[in-house]
C-alpha cells in the first residue's frame, strides 16, 4: 500500500483499489481460504459515536479472517471520554493491537488518530466528511453486479449536497471509463461545486433533474439516499416534495430491466419496502458485498506493515482551521498543518477545510 | 431439525429435544471434543433489551464450540434503535452472521425476526411472551438431577400468572409420563385457564395449594419464581403474604431429601441465602446446564441449514391484533399474520394473542 | 500460585512475582510461542464503573493467548446491576469462566467476589482501595527499563494521599535492596502514615520535597501522578501550586539522562505533552509492558487452578466494618470478616479498614 493509513478512499492508488476488490472476490468465492489470514491479529473498533451496523460490519469481517476484535461502542459508557486525549487513547491502542478502525463524530478525526497510531488506521466514518470503506463497499457491488466499472450511468438521488458517500462514490466512479450521472434532487441540495469542478475536470457527462420518475429510464445504477425533514425549506416544501424523491414499485416501472439500486443503509421511508422484493434491489447484498471488502482491506493493509514507533513530531502552522466541526477545535495539541491551496488559502489537512490566512 | 427457527420450545419436536439433551450430556462429560466443532461460525447476540445473564450464557456456549460472536446490548448505545426497522436490521446481520439470538421487549418479535434472516433465529425472550432456552436449560437440569423426565411431582412457586417460565415448563413436562404438579401462589396469581386446559387434556394431575411450607413434602421438584411486590393487590396483602411463598431453611425441613430446587435466575429474595449451602439447591449448576444446552442447541441448528435467500414476501390478512404488546403495533411493515382459533376467533402468530373478527 | 486469587499485589510470593517478571519477558520476546497456550479458555471481565483501558488491556491480554474474553463494560446497560447480589453473580459467571477480573467502585469487592468464585479471580481496581495489575506493569516496566529492581532512587510525585496505585508500588519496591524514595507532593497530600511504617520498617531511606523542580536531579524513576484540583486547600491555592507539580521540558533539564518516567494513565495535564517526544518518557510503552505483565499473571493462574465447588459457607463476626465505602455496606449477606490487629481493632479483611471494636 502506498500509504499505511486510509482515512480517504484517494489514499489507494487506482491499482491498489483494484486488488483490493479483486481479492474482496477471491474471498467470496473461497472464504475458508482465508479463514485463517489474520489469526493472532487483533483489530480495535473505537467507536467514539455509535454506528452498530459499520461496527458490526468490521467485527465479523476481522472474525472471519480469523483474527480478533477489542473496542468500545459508545464513549459515554466509556472511561475514554472523560478528560483523555484523542492522541493518548490512539497511543496506548496502537500499541495493544495490530490495526484500528476508528468513528468519530469531528471532522478529521481518523487522520489525527492516524498521526499517533503505530498501528495503520482505518476512518469508520469522521462527522460528515469521510467514509472510504462505505464508498468500497459500494464499489465492490458495482463490480459485482455490473461486471465492470465503466460505461454506466449512475444516478444519485436525495440529499446530495451533504451526503458524504455521494461524493466519494461520484469521484471514485469519476475515475473510471465513460461513467454518466445523473443528480436527483430540489436545487438547494444538489452536490456541492467542488464535485461539479470533478466532474468536468475528469471529462464525465452529468445532469441534474428534480425527480427521481424522470430519470428513472436513463439509469443503470441508482444509488438512493435520504433527505431528511429539516433539509427542505419548510415543512410545506417537505410536504410537497417528499413523494418526488420516494423509490417505490410505480417508479420503477419506468427503469430498466437491469438497473441495480443501491443504498449505504439504514433507509428510513425514501425506498418504500415493498421493493425490496423486486430483483433490482441491491441494497442489502450490498451489506454482504461490505463485508467481503472490508476483510480485504484488511488483509492488504496488514500486509508489510511498518509499526513506526511513537511518538512522532510534527510542525505546526500560526493559523487555526475555521471549521467548528474539525477535531483541532477541541484537541488543542494538535499541531496545526494545512496544504496550501492557492492565493491566500489554506485547506486544513484534517477536515479538507478551506481557511483565509 | 423440523424447523430452521426455534421462537417457541414448541418448534422442537419430542425426538429432537431428546436428541439436544443427550448431545448436551456428551459435551458436558467430554467439552474438549467439541470445542471447535463451530470454528469459523459467527452467532449474533441482538439484544433490544439488557439480559446480561442470558446473553453471557449464549456467548460462552458459542465461544466454547469454537465459534465466534458479534451483536449489541441495548439499543440505547446502539444505532439500531434509531429509525431503522427490525426486518431490516435482521436482514442485514442474518447475512453477516451464521446463527442469530434476539431478545426484544416485544412480544412476537422473534417470529418477526425470523421471517426475515437467512440465518437461524434462537427467541431468547420476546417480552413476557416465550423464553424456549430457558425452558430448554430446565429440561436438561431436570433430566440430569434426577436421571428421567417422567414421574415427578413437581411444584411452582410464585407469580405462575405472569411467568413465562412457568407456562412453558408445565408444557414440556405434561408430554412426558406420568407427571404431575403442584401449584403455589395466591389465587390471583394462579396459572392461566389456557395451562390448566394444557394439563387437562394431557391427563396430569395437578393441585393448587396456596402456601408453600403445606406443598413441601409431596415434591420431587421445586421450581421457584419471584413475586413481584407490584402483584399484591395491597401493600398490606403484600407484607402478609410475602414470607408464605419465600424458601428458606425451616420450609425446607419439610421437604424430600432428594427435593431439587430450581430457579431461573436472578433471585431476589424469594430463596433465602442460607438456602444456597443446602445440597438440594440446583439453581446455581442450572446456569451451567443451561450454558451446555445452548451449546447442544446451536450445534443442531447450525447442522445442514438451509439459509434460503431473502426477503420472502407473506401474506397479509385485513385484521390487526390487538395485542398492545405485540410487535405489529411498532413494526407496521410487518405482514398481519394469523392461526385460524375457532369461530370468529384468530391466534396472531406473533404474540399467539386471540383477536376477535 | 500460593493464592488462588490475586487481590492485592501481596497474594503473590516475592518469588512468584519474579517468575511472572520473567515470564513476561519471555512472552514478549517470542509472543507466538504464547498464542495458543490459553486456547478454550476464557476470561469474564466484570467491571462494575467503566475502565475501558484496563478492559482492553486485559482483553488483549487473554486475545494473545489464545483465550476469550466475555463480559460486560458498564453495569447501567446491563440487568446486573438490578437486584442481583454480587455473589449471586460471581457463582454464577465463575461456572461459565475460567478466570475472571472485576473491577467495581467498592473497597472489597474484589475480595468478596473471591470467596464464592469456583474460578479465579483477579482484582482490576476495587474503588480506592486495590490494583494489583498496575503494580505489576509498573514492576515489569522497571525491571525492563532498568534491568533491575534494586538500588534505585524513585520519586513519586502527586497527590501521594489518596493514590493506590502509589501506595502500592512503596510497598511492593521496598521488598528490593537498596530502593530510596522522593515524594513530592504538598505536605496535605503525603503519603499515609502506615506507608512511612513500612518504609521505615524496611529500612528503606526518603525524603518529602515539596516540588518538583528541586526533586529532579535525585531521581532515577519519576513516578507521575494527578493531583486533583479538588483536593487542594483552596482554589487560590491551587492556582499557585498546580505548576510545581507538573512535568515540563523545563524541569527535564534537572534530570539525570537515564531518568525513567512513568504515569498509571489517563494523564490529563501534569505532563505536558512535550515531553512525549522525550526518549525519558516510558508512560506509553509502559501500557504495552502491562499486557504482557497480565499475559503472564493470566497464564500463572490458570495453570493447575483448583476449582473448589462453590458455594461456601463461611463464619461471621458480630461486628460491622464501618467505612462507609466498603463493599459489606451494599452486600448485607456478606459475612463480617476480620484480622485482629492488636488491641480493640480490627481490620476488615475486605478493605483493609480497621474498626474499633
């Protein structure tokens, strides 16, 4: 692996990301091949807000590699929360165990985490900002039910301007050969700019339209997520739009007859469950296909580990991040480290956050 | 095994009960041989509702077959709680895992469960409802304290109206020969008609007796459960009553000398602790029986499982049940699902309550 | 093991204590040769107020041997915690288990837990009473750190009145040749008068220096602790004091360069942080050497262990402990055991308070 932590899905190399979902497949098709990999590995899950499913998720696919899990579920029940710093906790685990899993609710988190860690860390989801092992997830069942990766129009649909597993689907699919999409959503959720100024970068054909009925015929893939309530304008908009962005079996007559439909979970009420009965429905195989990609990257990424020993130093800047949501806003020790990013700015190396000097 | 779930005792037929009582008896005389017999299967603890007993006693039974254990104990940490149906919960973990044990306040929620996992469901409590394991434990208690299942005279004592431990182990044993009980509570706090109509049709004797210290010297077998205080129709009843229905050295002077004393656990003060260093009392080596039927249990499910793909659509009938408790008044996805009980009456197959057309 | 049971660090011989040191060392130098030796066996970690460092700690432990681990974090979630004794438990969970550590916010409870365990039972912090495992990893910490355990000058700095953990490695490094002691600490918050006994009584030499700075270039082993806000006089007084006790680059510069430091963990602001980046600071690897410090407590104990069947009656004395934190307050059935300590006393062999009789 060209980097030892992954708390950004760009932090695999396209080839790298290829392995790792080819060998996601070899496990599949012959897991008790592997079924023994990691044993005497012990991978920590610290959860520092609750996410049962993700945590189950890496639990089973550590056990079913034959390796062991420690970790805690919930911070409050914890003795972690209570006056101990970030950089301490992931000092003292780095050191118990062979690679850490890590949840929390700050933005940035996963790569401070990953500043102190001897072990290689992986981001289980940082605030609203990263959560490359859903977006492989993703990936992993995309090759799977698709049988490649490119020439596909993919639709995306909700609230596509804070959902952070839209856009990392939409740059890693960016990537790909002659990949469409197609934003379903009202015009104050659509994705924000910096994705548009991906997308054309990379060449990719994209199209925004208002209602999921209308772009139904176009898709080869509809990856479905959900608006909350307070997103729209007001409760008479909620009222109004809410149906427009509900898959249920009348739209679906309008989709092709090979369209897979895909959901990160837990789905609330924008996938009506009578169409889970309906072939196109991908989502909770998608669950199985998180699992096998998690057990590979797993395995790659105790592959040749360097355990650097801790503590390391690290420079730090004059300027603090503005972001309220980045983890140095209430972990004082971190050093302040920014990339520049042209003129006067600076995007914080935690949260990706833009800062004026 | 007749059936892949086991929600009720019910689902196990007399020739396979017998079969997991003696498989229980063989892991017991020799554990070594089947320590790894589940290697490389993954049990699911989903506990909606704290039972740490029961769900330490599930663990160790699954760690000590070699296999390995993932799950939550109470939802309130847990992201389950929050928004996302239990089918799609099950679905989800009945794909990540092999074996699923669910306790749920609900009544009715296991059935629930269970119609929607690819994985074999074990019912380790459904709210006042069904608690198979329970009555499983007790079985292979009984079985091995006195070396048969027939011809016993066995006593119950406390709230037998509320307790589904009681109901249960009265059905088990009124299949066997020639068993008869003893029933020891107030007469508010008897068994319900549907029991006595159980032990009638059976043909076992059976008599109430409303204190505990007259029914002594017929027993065979004491099976002891807690009043709770909240029971009594007054406080003042309450303190009369409470002392007739508590064990303690004196009551037992009266008692059999090969008398087992059983309790499902936890005890509150309805055994006095001096109790405990009288030989008689079992219930202590019950929770190690217990630990050995579950193993024996999950041996057996686990055997040639057919984890058919899911979801499975179910009919759904024009009528609710009206069972306040029951799992459909919160899962309102769930298919409304009924036993014909005879005139204008339905038996919800989720709660087994009677509705009225 | 002379003990069956380790509650305090006392229940183990001086040479048994060598032979876990050594022990350790050999895990640490070859862990594989140690991966499967525990293997069938698990570990219940009760702990009754969260410690998540210490559970980890112990659950990697039991994981690198091969062993497994069930139990629960946080007595809140969990139906323990509801009218259920503690020996109601522990007889219990020792028929499930093979050993079991407890920790638990009352003085004693360790102890009590022992006296109804058929399997053995290892204190993990029993209110502000005992903790043996932190003395050992401080023991294995210096024995590896310094290649000895004699002819060492350690200071202690702190709040040296109310710290377990301090008071227990005095007692425990005493037994070595040629050990002297600097505690640093205000006059209110020294060492309790029966700590000076021993030290007196062991011929061991120390001095009290009220602040850090002038204590520095003594020392070969800095033992840091946190003195509470709260426990100073005043909030004036502590403004003015609570820099002489913490530990900064500064004050480094007084120190002899081969200088160990160490610190129980959590540290919160009486080491800045800084220092981490000094190759003196062993307050990291310091956790690491407590898991192999409980590898080999674990493996020592479980080798030969007799499992006396449980439960046992024991004799109780007329007379009540009075200290209002001990576990014989809560847990009326415990009998009332003493020591004679000379005179009227009596010292409660629970948690070690004398009371007058």
């Amino acid at each position: 692996m060209k980097n030892k932590h992954v708390i950004d899905l760009e932090d695999i190399s396209r080839e790298e990301l290829m392995e790792i979902i080819e060998l996601a497949n070899r496990i599949m098709a012959s897991p008790e091949e592997y079924s023994e990999v990691c044993k005497g590995k012990i991978l920590a899950t610290l959860f520092y807000e609750p996410s049962t499913r993700t945590q189950m998720s890496f639990k089973t696919a550590m056990l079913r590699l034959g390796g062991n899990v420690i970790g805690f579920d919930n911070p409050q029940n914890s003795s972690v929360s209570k006056g101990e710093s970030l950089k301490d906790t992931i000092t003292v685990v780095g050191g118990y165990t062979d690679i850490i899993a890590i949840r929390h609710p700050s933005e940035g988190a996963a790569k401070a985490a990953s500043m102190y860690s001897a072990a290689p860390v992986i981001n289980a989801g940082d605030g609203g900002h990263l959560h490359p092992t859903q977006t492989l997830t993703d990936v992993v069942t995309l090759y799977n039910e698709k049988g490649t990766l490119d020439n596909m129009c993919i639709g995306l649909c909700g609230d596509l301007k804070n959902g952070r597993t839209v856009h990392s689907l939409i740059k890693t699919m960016s990537h790909f050969e002659n990949n469409s999409f197609v934003l379903i959503s009202t015009p104050e959720l659509t994705v924000p700019q910096y994705i548009k100024d991906i997308l054309n970068r990379s060449g990719c054909k994209y199209q925004e339209i208002p209602n999921l009925k209308d772009a139904m015929p176009l898709l080869d893939v509809l990856y479905m997520t959900r608006i909350q309530r307070e997103r729209f304008a007001s409760e008479e908009e909620y009222e109004k739009q809410k149906g427009i962005f509900v898959l249920d079996r009348e739209k679906l007559t309008y989709a092709k007859s090979d369209l897979k439909i895909l959901h990160p979970l837990p789905r609330v009420d924008e996938i009506e469950e009578d169409v889970d009965y309906d072939s196109r429905a991908k989502y909770f195989i998608q669950t199985v296909y998180g699992m096998y990609a998690r057990m590979a990257l797993i395995m790659t990424m105790l592959k040749d580990v360097d355990r650097t020993p801790m503590p390391r130093k690290f420079d730090t800047h004059n300027v603090r991040c503005k972001n309220p949501r980045c983890i140095t806003q209430q972990e004082k020790y971190l050093p302040k480290r920014f990339h520049k990013a042209g003129g006067d700015m600076l995007l914080c190396r935690y949260c990706d956050d833009r800062t004026l000097i």
